[in-house]
C-alpha cells in the first residue's frame, strides 16, 4: 500500500518544511571514509550512463544498490511502494553505505539507493523530478561522499552549499542543475525513501549550511552582469532584438566575459525560464 500524499496542515513538519528554503541540510561530520572506500572499489562494469541522458552532457553516471525489478530503466528509481524495492548484489560489498543510510532514515521505509557521479567538466541541465518532495510523501537526501567548491549545485535558483559529509533534503520536484568544474569525480550517494514524521522533524530541524564565497559562483557573476546590463544603454543595445533564446544566451555569455564576469549559457538560460515561470504564475488564482 502506498502511502498518501501529506497535506501542508497548519503545525505539521511538511507545512514547515514547505515555508523553508528548497534544501535543507539534515545533518554533518558524517564519516564517510569506509563508504567512499566500498564505492571506489565496485568494478567499472557496475557503473552506466544515468538514464536521464537528455539532461547531461555524458559525464553523469550511476549504480544501483537499492533498486527494483519494475523500473523499465537501469538504475532508474521508480515510483513504487516502499515493499518492491530489493538490496542490489553491490549492496553486499557496502556494509558503510548500508549503516549510513540505516542511521538517517531510522524505520523510513527504504526505496532507491544509488550512487551518483558527475565528472570533471560534467554539466546536468536543468530539469525537474516530480513526486519526490514532502508534498509527496516522499524525500530524496544526497550524501556527498566526494566534492569540492568547484562543484555548483543549484535547486530553484539557489546554490546549495553540500559538502561531503553532510546529509541533505532538497525539493528536487523544482528546478534544478549541477556543473562540476573540478578536476575531480563528485560522488553523491542518493537515497529515496517515504518522509516518516520522524525525518520531516529532522528536516524541519535542519539548516541551510555554510555558503560559499560568492566572488566564483557563475550565477552570482551573471547577477553582477545583469546589473551592469541595467545601468549601461550601450549592453542593453548589444541584447535587444536577439530572438533566439539560445543565441541570447552566447552573446550575453561574450559581454559578460568582455566586461570581467565570467559564467556559462546555463546561467542565462535558467533565469530566463525562472522568469518565465513567475511571469505565469501571476495568472493562477
């Protein structure tokens, strides 16, 4: 039986949760030395292309440890009940993974575990996953294993300071993307699990983590940009009457670039469709 989307009552951990930022971390100073070890010993062969493969650019990559027969793709996580879900053969070489995820999610039952990885240079688009927010019942907590500031992970528009060690809830339901402009893979162990009122309280309890200097987040350098696009005519000549979203995107990419900032077509990209989206919003009653 699955379990019933959880209504934001007044009071209740998913109306907290819904009034917060879109992540929270849920906890820190994870030891996670025995699992990175476990996960850097799996063969090549358990490792393949994330199935999303429209929404990066080939350095996205996954294995399953808690995975079930139903998905119609590899290492895909499925919508199903809690109770279809099995350990994976690699689950048994992973004892640390096992605790760690035992350790967070108490009696939550246990649907997908998997491993994620992003290469140096690896970009994930913007994209949306439904049903996996408290809203739903449901929540997806990341544990980085392995990263870096070089890493930039952003949910509806906002950096998400992860850092390994540290567990975290987002609401991946909204818009989000992620860059590694590292020379090192990122690893992230990813779990989805039902929200039991124990975790939406932890997650409740949770905090936003500790920022990072903002002088080398790209979107915060396209946001200086933007600014100067506003007090200068001349830039503001340079964009008007582009049409094409995506030759809008390169040419603003080229500005920035020539007036000091330095950030990626993702960034212009992913505001345009933030604005898109509120201008739309502003006709649902």
């Amino acid at each position: 039986m699955t379990t019933a989307p959880l209504p934001d009552r007044p009071g209740t951990a998913a109306a907290r949760c819904a009034a917060f930022p879109p992540a929270r971390r849920i906890a820190h100073g994870v030891d996670v030395g025995a699992a990175l070890a476990e996960i850097g010993a799996l063969p090549d062969a358990a490792w393949g292309a994330h199935f999303n493969s429209g929404k990066h650019n080939g350095g996205w990559h996954v294995t399953a440890l808690r995975s079930t027969a139903l998905s119609p793709l590899p290492a895909a996580p499925g919508e199903f009940s809690a109770d279809l879900y099995r350990d994976d053969a690699a689950m048994e070489h992973c004892p640390a993974v096992r605790s760690l995820v035992s350790a967070l999610v108490g009696d939550a039952p246990l649907k997908s575990v998997r491993v994620l990885r992003l290469a140096p240079g690896g970009e994930i688009l913007e994209h949306t996953d439904p049903g996996v927010g408290l809203r739903d019942g449901e929540a997806r907590l990341h544990l980085p294993l392995r990263t870096h500031g070089a890493v930039f992970f952003y949910v509806d528009g906002e950096r998400v300071p992860m850092r390994a060690g540290e567990w975290w809830y987002a609401d991946f339901s909204l818009p989000h993307r992620v860059s590694n402009r590292g020379t090192e893979d990122r690893l992230h162990l990813v779990v989805d699990c039902k929200a039991t009122p124990a975790l939406q309280e932890a997650i409740a309890a949770g905090d936003a983590g500790d920022p990072y200097p903002p002088e080398q987040d790209p979107q915060w350098r396209f946001a200086q940009f933007r600014q100067q696009v506003f007090g200068d005519p001349a830039l503001q000549d340079r964009l008007l009457g582009i049409r094409a979203r995506e030759d809008f995107a390169r040419e603003c990419v080229q500005l920035g670039r020539e007036h000091g900032q330095d950030f990626t077509e993702a960034e212009v990209l992913s505001a345009m469709a933030c604005g898109r989206d509120r201008w739309k919003r502003q006709w649902i009653v």
